[in-house]
C-alpha cells in the first residue's frame, strides 16, 4: 500500500471515530434529557467547513460542554459555581490503541457527566477531579467517584 493509500484510509478511520464519538454524544443528551426536570439549554455548533463538534448543555450555572475535533481529539470542560471550570482531556486519537476501546470509556464518561448536570451532583463531582492536571490524575478521580456512588447506593437501599 502506497504512503498515499495509507493516509487515505487513516482520515477515513478518524473521520469513522469522530462520527461515533458524536453519535455517543448526541444520544446520551437525549437519553439524560428524558429525566430532566429543569431549565436546560443545550448549544451545537461545528467550526469552520463543519469541522469539530462543540456540545455544550447548561443548567444554571453549571455547564458540560464536550468538543469533538476532526483530529480525533475530544475535551470535556464541566463548570460549577464553586469550581469554575475544569477541562479535561478525554481521548487523545494518536495514543489509543483501540479506538472502540475509547469510545465505550467515552460513552460512560459522557454519561456520567450528564448526570451529574442534570440530575444533581455537579459539585460533588467537580470535588473529586478539580485540581487533577493530568490524565492519569482525572481517571484516577472519576474511579473513585464511581465508587462513591456505588456506596451511596448501597447505603440507600439499607
């Protein structure tokens, strides 16, 4: 296969990722929607020529806003009151190994994020990953999160 042929097949695999990631993004808005009971305003928007993908879905003051870039790249930036905003770096294209891999981790950190938006649970969760600069540190947080609510859950049905 030619250097040429080569490129050609990596755009369109990123091209493929960066559609399901938007496809991840699109109905996980409309599923945290069905629950929502506030006030919601919720932007879309694309850069130049349709490049990128901005999400940004707002209650209040607090804001999930996930981007999507042609690189294959995604951010989340997530702001509370008391926090302000937190970015944090999602997938980066060029380091995964498996991009379906990434995608399914994206699914449930989109998920997540949602949730706490729009059920409640914003500052909670900003109190877990704010202040974690890099990857490892965020994922790390988001874990224990996760833990959190399991007992939580736990402790409810008790």
């Amino acid at each position: 296969m030619s250097k040429a042929e080569e490129m050609k097949l990596e755009r369109k695999k990123r091209k493929d990722a960066v559609d399901k990631m938007t496809a991840v993004v699109f109905t996980e808005i409309q599923k945290r929607l069905r629950k929502c009971q506030n006030i919601v305003g919720i932007t879309i928007q694309t850069g130049p020529n349709g490049h990128h993908r901005y999400f940004t879905v707002r209650q209040y003051k607090e804001k999930v806003a996930i981007n999507i870039y042609n690189d294959g790249n995604v951010d989340a930036v997530l702001e509370e009151m008391v926090y302000g905003e937190v970015s944090i770096p999602l997938i980066r294209y060029k380091e995964v190994n498996d991009i379906d891999g990434a995608i399914i981790q994206l699914k449930d950190y989109v998920s997540v994020f949602f949730k706490a938006l729009l059920e409640g649970g914003m500052h909670e969760f900003l109190a877990f990953i704010s202040g974690c600069d890099i990857e490892s540190e965020w994922k790390a947080a988001y874990g224990s999160y996760i833990e959190y609510l399991a007992e939580c859950r736990r402790h409810r049905r008790t």
